[in-house]
C-alpha cells in the first residue's frame, strides 16, 4: 500500500505541474483545496499505525474500526483520483465549480479521517496491556 501510495502522490504532483496554463483564481483556489489534502494526506500514516495496535490489542468488535480506517484510506486515494479530472480546457466557471466540489469532497474527507482516528485511537487507549 506504502508503495501505490507513493505512486500515486508523485503522479499527481507531476500532473500538478503540468498544469502551469490555469487561470490566476482557479490557481488560487487549486491551492486552497490542495492545503486541505496535504492537511489529511500524511494521516494515512497514522491509519496504517493504528491499525497495527487494533489488530494487537484486538479482543473482538474491531472490524468496524478497521473498516474505517481503511474507508479513510479509499476515500484519499479515490479523492487523489478525481482531482486529476481537473481539466483546464473548461471555462474558468466549470473548473471554479469542479474545485468547490473537490474542497468540499476535502473537508468531508477531513472529518472521516479524524472520526475513524479518534475512534481507534480511543480503542487502543482503553485496552492497552
């Protein structure tokens, strides 16, 4: 997963990159969407880590937690996904609505990240050796 993940994040700044021809306020707002991935992104990490002390500490009812976090997980790379549909031939309106979408998608994404987190973090917590 490390390394599809890895793949994955080069690709789209490689794509990023490319795309230098974008309108001054659809690059501003690209920005502002891409601060709330870079927000989420490294908690797949913590995800990855958690679910390594569930599946030790796991005294039964914790695939709900683990399908969360794994959720998590799918939601980034799906998200990571569809911001590469980002297409600067379209009018500046049609990439400005696409990027609110993409923001929101982010935050929504945010919440999942930190509600499966603070789940399993509270899990581990009380059941520790």
């Amino acid at each position: 997963i490390l390394s599809s993940l890895l793949i994955s994040t080069l690709l789209l700044m490689t794509l990023q990159s490319c795309q230098s021809g974008l309108d001054p306020k659809v690059e501003a707002k690209k920005a502002e969407v891409m601060a709330v991935h870079d927000e989420v992104m490294p908690l797949m990490s913590t995800t990855r880590k958690l679910k390594k002390k569930i599946t030790a500490h796991n005294h039964g009812g914790v695939d709900r937690l683990i399908n969360d976090l794994d959720a998590a997980d799918e939601t980034m790379m799906q998200w990571m996904s569809d911001f590469n549909l980002l297409d600067e031939k379209k009018t500046v309106e049609t990439q400005m609505e696409f990027l609110d979408k993409m923001e929101d998608e982010a935050n929504k994404m945010k919440a999942q990240f930190a509600k499966a987190i603070n789940n399993a973090e509270n899990y581990v917590n009380n059941h520790k050796h």
